[in-house]
C-alpha cells in the first residue's frame, strides 16, 4: 500500500510524504498508538473539535515540525529544532548541503526516539535557490519504511 500527501505552508516550504509498507507490516496498518496535534486545524464535523493525527501519519508530522522549526521557538527549550532557516542565505555548494544534512540528521536522532535508520538526502533544486530534503526512516513499532520530502526556498 502506498500513498502520497503534499501540501503548502505559509513560509514557502512544500512538504511531500509517502507511505511504502513493507509486506510484514501490512497487518499494522491501522497503526493508532501515535497522536499529534494537526496543524491545519480541521475541525470534525459533528463533534466540533480538532481532528487529531494518529499512528503513522503523527510521527510523520512530528518530523515535519522538528525539521521546520527554528532555535528559539519553543519556549524552555531554545535548542529543540534543526534551524535551517539559518542556512538558506548561504552559498548553495556541497558544503551547505552536507551542514544541512547533519543538522536534520542531529535533531531526529537527539529528539525523535519513536524512528531509527534515518537517512537524509539534500539536493539543490534546478533554479539553485531551494533544496529538496528527502528524510527516509523506519518507524521502531512496525517497521515500515516512511519518507518525507520538504522542499525549502528562500523567500526573497
């Protein structure tokens, strides 16, 4: 089974992610012990409360947010993100790449205890003024091999 989601945020970014499972896995599919808060606020229609996110669509999310965040934005814990807005403006080499990779690969092994084999793969975009992020993991409670991809340009 396999699925793709992209969506926009306000700070240009796009994210794109994708669901392989691995055919041991496929009876986990309904996977619910994972909760987070969805961001988009989609309010259900009858209950009138926030849909939450659940299984592995919340790990997922909470990827998501812990690569997009920024050094202190989170209050009581100012180093909780892999602050990549900091490396957007630099020159868009091998170097940067690399810095951007360690710095993703950092905040989900230090911060993310429910994923293991992270991989993370860093390209420049055709126009030279954005990177493709492809985070590739394996989710510990069922195996199944997820990734994300975030696109992140500079806005101005």
């Amino acid at each position: 089974m396999a699925y793709n989601l992209t969506s926009g945020t306000a700070n240009g970014s796009t994210i794109t992610t994708s669901n392989t499972l691995s055919p041991a896995s496929n009876s986990q599919i309904s996977n619910t012990r994972y909760s987070d808060l969805n961001l988009q606020m989609i309010v259900h229609p009858q209950k009138k409360d926030i849909l939450p996110i659940t299984g592995d669509a919340a790990v997922k999310n909470a990827i998501r947010v812990l690569v997009l965040s920024n050094f202190s934005e989170r209050p009581f814990q100012p180093t909780l993100a892999a602050n990549l807005r900091s490396l957007l403006f630099e020159p868009n080499d091998s170097i940067t790449r690399i810095a951007i990779k360690d710095a993703v690969k950092n905040v989900l092994n230090q911060h993310e205890p429910r994923i293991e084999n992270v991989n993370v793969i860093v390209e420049a975009t055709s126009d030279e003024n954005a990177y493709r992020i492809v985070v590739v993991f394996s989710i510990k409670e069922n195996d199944s091999v997820q990734d994300i991809e975030i696109n992140l340009r500079r806005l101005r």
